[in-house]
C-alpha cells in the first residue's frame, strides 16, 4: 500500500519562501507581528458549499467507492491549469510553500498521474502514471477541495522538515492572532499532538508518556510575535524533529523556544515546546 511517508535531514534551515511568508534564510529577520485577538470560529468549505467543477477541469479517475474525491480534486486541478504557484501555495496553505512549489512544477506529468483511475485505502487516495504518483488524505475529501502531494512513481509521497517548519509556523501564527487562512484552528486542522494514546518519547527510552503540550496548550498565550525569517530545523532521529524560531511575548521579550515534533502518516504533531 503506498501511503504518506516522511523524510527528514540532520541540521536545516528552511528556504520555505512565498509571498506573504518571508523566505527563512533571508537577512535580517522579520517578524510576524499583530495584536493578540481571538480567532473567529470558522470551519472548511464543503462540497456543497463549493462551487460546480468548472467544465474545463482536467479529467480526475474515478475511486471505487469514494465518488467524491475525484471532484475533490477536479477543483484543486482546475486551479492548477489556470494559477501561479503563487497563487497555488495560498490556496494549499496546510503544505509547506517549498513543497507546493516542487511538487507543483510539473503540472502535465501531474495531471496525466490524475487521469489514471484512483485508488483509496483506509487514509489515503492515490493516483499513479507510470512517472508520477499524487495522493491525498482522505479527510480532504470531505472539503470538497484537495491539494495533493505528489512524488515519482514508486517512491513515497513524503512529508519533510519544511512540513515541520511550517507546522510550526501555523501554529504560531494562530497565537499572534493572524493564521495563514481563517479556518486554520486546533479544532479542525490538529497541529498538537494527542496526549491518548501516550506515544510520547523523543530520546528512545522505551517509556513513552503523553505529549506534554496536549495538556498544556496555553503555554504560549501572550505571543505577539516570532521571527519568522529564521525558523530552522534540527533532525533528532527517525521520527522527531526539532525546530527553533525566536518568539516575543507581550513583555517585548523574545526568547528563542523549540519546538519538538514527531512524524506520522499524517504529517507532523508538536508534542513539547521549551525555552
């Protein structure tokens, strides 16, 4: 079964540039900044509320059994034909803008992947071409709108330290009170990770408790700004990942706090963050 995989690297930092989101390795740094406020309650499109396939569209293959992912998608290929990458990486605002931009740079191989018939498994819908597979999570179905990630045929379709950059990114991004698209809250769009089951255990030592900041999601309340410009990233093994960003709290202080992740099929969770 070809799933959603991750791929990680030992020390980054980041060059997940696109408008509106400043380039990380860029001098000097910026930093995201706006007055604490509570975000509206909103919740993701769905189908219903989207409007009709365009007739243009680019044909999508038919999943057995799951009828709307291939609308799903048809919308996010329409978009594809006739946008930027720019315009594409706000549109996909839960990818890391890096990988809209790779992924995305070849929309014939992409789309000629979408006209093969699709297949769904328990989490994943997948297209393939004899060069190209593109896959999507199935929860995306139900928006109604699904940007998917793409890799070559046979190799996995992976999630990678810019994903964990930007996971953080958006996280923080809530705090100071301007996520990167007004339905981007912890109750639709999870970034923290669960504290059941307890899976917890960043330095392997075989007792794994809950993720500290599940019963703590508070910790970061005063937020009013972070660097954004230098994010930076830190493999700690196989499935966690550490990353780094200097965050202002309503004092004017900034301490430089870091963030520690751990892969799964869904991309990354923050489990813990420290000073």
């Amino acid at each position: 079964m070809i799933g959603l995989a991750l791929i990680g690297a030992g020390a980054l930092t980041g060059c997940d540039s696109v408008a509106g989101i400043p380039d990380e390795s860029a001098a000097p740094a910026a930093a995201r900044t706006t007055p604490p406020a509570a975000v509206p309650a909103t919740t993701p499109p769905t189908s219903s509320s989207l409007p009709p396939v365009p007739a243009d569209a680019p044909p999508v293959g038919a999943v057995a059994g799951l009828p709307a992912a291939a609308s799903a998608v048809q919308r996010w290929a329409a978009d594809l034909q006739s946008h930027t990458i720019a315009e594409m990486q706000e549109k996909c605002w839960t990818i890391a803008p890096k990988n809209v931009a790779d992924m995305y740079d070849d929309q014939q191989s992409v789309l000629a992947a979408l006209a093969q018939p699709g297949t769904a498994t328990e989490d994943t819908v997948i297209w393939q071409s004899r060069t190209t597979t593109v896959a999507i999570d199935r929860a995306e179905v139900e928006t109604g709108y699904a940007c998917p990630r793409v890799a070559e045929a046979g190799a996995d379709v992976a999630y990678n330290d810019a994903d964990a950059r930007h996971t953080v990114r958006r996280y923080l991004s809530r705090f100071v009170g301007s996520p990167l698209d007004p339905a981007d809250q912890e109750g639709t769009y999870p970034l923290v990770c669960k504290a059941s089951p307890a899976t917890w255990d960043p330095t392997a030592t075989g007792r794994a408790i809950p993720a500290p900041l599940a019963n703590n999601q508070g910790m970061l309340t005063g937020t009013t700004a972070f660097a954004d410009q230098q994010i930076r990233s830190e493999q700690l093994n196989a499935d966690y990942v550490a990353v780094l960003v200097p965050v202002t709290n309503s004092s004017g202080v900034a301490q430089t706090r870091t963030f520690t992740l751990r892969s799964g099929p869904d991309g990354y969770c923050i489990g813990e963050v420290s000073a």
